[in-house]
C-alpha cells in the first residue's frame, strides 16, 4: 500500500509520468529511486538497475520490484559514479534526483557515457523559479535551511541549463508550475534528451 508520502507524490506527478514513462524498455538505469516511486509506471520486461546510495530504501524497494515482476538490481552508488560500462543503458531515469546530486556536471557525464547511442535521459525535477521573480527570492533565502533538511537537496538549481550543455544530441523538455506542492518546490522541468 502506499504511505501518504508516496500517494500526495502520485497525485502531483501521475499524469506526467503516464506520458514520459509510455515508453520504458530494454536495460533502464534509475539513479535515486528512493522508494521505488516510479514502479507503478514500469513494465515487467524491463531489466531495471537503480543506484541508490541509501541503504535504508534497499529492501522495500527490491520487494516493491518483485511485487511488479520487475527484474531489479541495486548499486550503492552514486550518480557522478555509475559503476556500469559504457553504452550499456537504454534508458537513464531521474526524478527529483538532481537536485541532490553534489556535482551536476559529473552525473550528467556519467548519464551520458552508460546510455547507448540513441538511449534516452528522462527526467522530472523541480527547479528554480524564473530570476527576478518572488518565488525565486523566497527559494534563495530557504535554500540553506532546505539543504540542512532535506539531505542537500536545492531548491535554486536551474538544472535545464546544465541538461542543455552536457552534449546530448538534443533534449525536449517543458517548464511547468505544478499544484500540489510547496511554493519553493512547484516550478518544475521534465521531459527527455537523447544521447
Ligand atoms: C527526493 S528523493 C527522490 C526519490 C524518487 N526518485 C522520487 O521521485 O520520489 C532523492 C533521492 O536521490 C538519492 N540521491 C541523493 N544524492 C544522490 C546521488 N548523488 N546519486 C544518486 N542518488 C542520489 C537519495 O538517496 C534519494 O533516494
């Protein structure tokens, strides 16, 4: 069943992820999936592998992805490094992950060395508020405070732009203010880049 956490993260992120997620196959890579949110929109014939560096999720999660019929494997690692080889992933998936990733421009390199040649990055992640905005001054003031919280997690990132200069062949992705969450939290980024 899930906790009240995960049904308000349903809520918010169902639609979105009904149409990012129609495609999912062959060897999908998930860097922080936490709880293993993203299941209920995966296939069985998936060969899924999550990086996740906290142990704390590892169990639930193995046991959500036998639930699914979903062959799964965890790494404990990180998303600035993945212990995969290169051009061994169909698919990279991150949602809400980059914002907590220590160094963007690693993960983003490392996305890219294990997707194959055509393999997609699809992404979901809250961001920063237009510059200038209120949202944005609010955001720049909460951010330490969001940091100590919630695990380095940054509400001031303007991810797009780092998604933009990695160098994937191209990338397709809208900006959107979702309802649902806190205001620091509601402009959000999603959609896809090809390698
Ligand atoms: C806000 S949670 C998002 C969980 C899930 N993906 C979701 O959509 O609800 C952030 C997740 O990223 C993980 N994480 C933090 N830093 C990471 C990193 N550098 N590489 C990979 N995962 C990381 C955390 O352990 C956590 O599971």
């Amino acid at each position: 069943m899930l906790n009240k956490g995960e049904s308000e993260n349903e809520k918010i992120y169902r639609q979105i992820k009904a149409s990012l997620f129609r495609d999912i196959h062959g060897t999908v890579v998930e860097i922080g999936p936490g709880t293993g949110v993203n299941f209920n929109y995966f296939p069985e014939d998936i060969d899924w592998i999550g990086l996740e560096p906290n142990e704390a999720f590892h169990e639930n999660m193995l046991k959500k992805a036998a639930s699914k019929n979903i062959n799964a494997r965890l790494i404990n690692s990180v998303a600035e490094k993945i212990d995969l080889p290169d051009e061994s992933a169909d698919m990279v998936i991150s949602t809400l992950v980059l914002c907590s990733v220590k160094n963007m421009k690693a993960a983003l390199q490392e996305i890219k060395r294990v997707l194959k040649k055509g393999g997609r990055l699809i992404f979901i992640e809250h961001v920063a508020a237009p510059k200038k905005t209120g949202r944005r001054k609010v955001q720049q003031l909460f951010n330490p405070l969001n940091r100590f919280m919630a695990d380095g997690c940054n509400c001031t990132r303007e991810t797009w732009v780092d998604i933009e200069q990695a160098g994937f062949s191209s990338v397709h992705l809208r900006h959107e203010t979702l309802n649902g969450t806190m205001a620091v939290f509601a402009p959000h980024i999603f959609g896809y880049a090809i390698k």
